[in-house]
C-alpha cells in the first residue's frame, strides 16, 4: 500500500521550480484535502501543468478531473486527447481507459477495433483490467471488425484471474460452467467461483451437477456483467 500524500512547504517549493513529479503529487494533495484545504480548482492547476511537462502519471490524471467534471468543465473529448497523450508513451492504465473510451464513442468516434487494440497494448503489459475488457470483447464479439473468439475470451479471463481479478474469476466460472473455449468443468468451475466469493475452498466437489445448478443465477450475473461492461 502506497503512502498517503501530504503537503508540505517543500512539496510546493519544488512543484513551483518545475517538477512534474512534485506538481502532481501537489495536486492530489488539493484534490484529496491531504494537509491542506481541498481545493479541486488548484488541483486541476497544477496537474495541468505537470500533464503539459507529457508527464504520463499527471496526464492521465487529467484525464480523469475532465471526464468527472472535477476542477475543470466535463469534456469527454478532452479527456480523450489526455489519455492518448499518456497512452502514446507507454502509460497502460491510459492505454485501457483509451480503449474504454473507443469501446463506448465517449469523447472520440465508436470504434471496436482501436479499443481492442489499445485494450490488447495494455493487457499485454500485465494491466488485468484491460485483460478483462479485451476478454469480453472476444466473448461477445463486434461483427468485422473483432471476430468473436471465445478462447480468446478465455485466454485473457485466465490471465487475469491469475492475477486476482474477481471479474475475472468469475468470468472463468462461466466459461468452465458452459464450456465457453474451455472444457466444461465443474471443478474448474467450483475452483475459479470460490476465489472470486473469497471462499477458503472450493465447494464440496462430490455434488458436481447439483452444485452447479445451485450457482446458475450466479453464472446469470456473471453473463450479465460481461454484457453490461461492453456497453
């Protein structure tokens, strides 16, 4: 766990001399009210100023105070522009908001290619949200232009589940439940449910197709998130 910000005079002497790190880390000290008064206008300030350093960190940032609103007007295609400029120099949570955005024609024109192609940049690079997008993505598919590919999906659903995404998880629940580019496997099913209700165990495996009916409006949930999260 990182250690909280707080401002300090020396904090601001060296984002006052130019430092894009301190001029960030300043504005989430006013953004978050941590040891001074919160104060989303300098926030904003001061992350810009970094952000026009093409500090990556701060311009994503930015990113995010323009597509809530905070410090600065809502602008989607602002926030937008900031992620791109991130994304384009390597930063990977920009490279899965970009694809985010492209996903959903927020800020920049509909396109399922571009956001399966920024998702895959940032998956690659071990950001298990940006697995996930790109593995519901392949579930679902988007005609020509990403052809469903369900072990694809499941590829990228196991990564991250790996790494601990609960989604993730249970995205492997319901591909195992329904043999979905895996095998169908009530253990795997019963192994990938319990990690992602932070079970200690699977449930018992002598009940096999019992259990499994049982967890069906889970598996249901489960569907309806991957559905819900591709927009």
């Amino acid at each position: 766990m990182s250690t909280p910000l707080y401002y300090s005079p020396e904090l601001l002497r060296q984002a006052q001399s130019g430092d894009p790190e301190a001029q960030k880390n300043l504005a989430l000290c006013y953004g978050d009210g941590n040891g001074i008064a919160r104060d989303n206008l300098e926030a904003a300030n001061w992350c810009r100023k970094a952000a026009d350093q093409n500090f990556p960190d701060a311009q994503f940032l930015l990113g995010h105070l323009y597509m809530e609103g905070i410090g600065v007007g809502k602008n989607s295609t602002a926030a937008a522009n900031w992620f791109r400029k991130a994304a384009v120099r390597g930063h990977v949570p920009s490279q899965n908001m970009l694809g985010k955005l492209y996903g959903d024609g927020d800020g920049v024109p509909q396109d399922a290619r571009e956001a399966v192609k920024w998702f895959k940049l940032a998956a690659e690079s071990g950001d298990d949200a940006a697995m996930v997008n790109l593995a519901c993505n392949y579930l679902e598919g988007k005609g020509d232009a990403v052809p469903k590919d369900v072990k694809e999906a499941a590829k990228w659903f196991r990564k991250a589940a790996d790494l601990g995404n609960v989604i993730a998880q249970e995205g492997m629940a319901y591909c195992h439940s329904l043999g979905i580019g895996v095998p169908q496997d009530s253990r795997e099913f019963q192994k990938y449910f319990a990690k992602a209700r932070g079970l200690e165990t699977s449930p018992s495996q002598g009940r096999g197709c019992l259990i499994m009916l049982l967890f069906i409006p889970a598996m249901l949930f489960c569907a309806s998130k991957f559905i819900s999260s591709l927009g």
